[in-house]
C-alpha cells in the first residue's frame, strides 16, 4: 500500500483534481470541486518544493479542511 503513495506524483495530483471537478459536473453540489482545487493546489506546488509523499498527502488534507469551509460560507 505505501508503494501507491511513494509513486504519487506531479501530475497524479493534477489529473486526480481535473477528475474530481469533472465528476462535479456529473453530481452537482460543489462539495468535489472543493476537494479537487485542493488536490490541484498540491499538484502545483508540487513543481515547486518537490515535497515527500508524506507531505503531498499533509498538504491535500489541510488544502481540503480548509477549502470546504470556505465554500459554506
């Protein structure tokens, strides 16, 4: 299983995050678009810092707690 995070990479997350704002369209309720903006969030700074898979899967986790309650408001 941890062979599946150690192999993420750049564009895992970007493909992963224009998935989840594609199945937006398919199940309107904005709760996924959230999820994938942050999943692209750590795709892009993913080009910059090059960070562990440890730290890609911290980075989605704070993106999406924090981007799902700013769509609430």
């Amino acid at each position: 299983m941890t062979e599946i995070f150690s192999t993420l990479g750049i564009w895992n997350w970007l493909i992963f995050g224009v998935v989840l704002m594609a199945l937006e369209l398919l199940a309107p309720g904005a709760f996924l678009f959230w999820l994938g903006l942050a999943a692209l969030l750590v795709g892009l700074l993913s080009f910059v810092i090059n960070p562990s898979w440890q730290m890609q899967i911290l980075m989605f986790a704070i993106f999406a707690a924090a981007t799902v309650p700013l769509w609430r408001r």
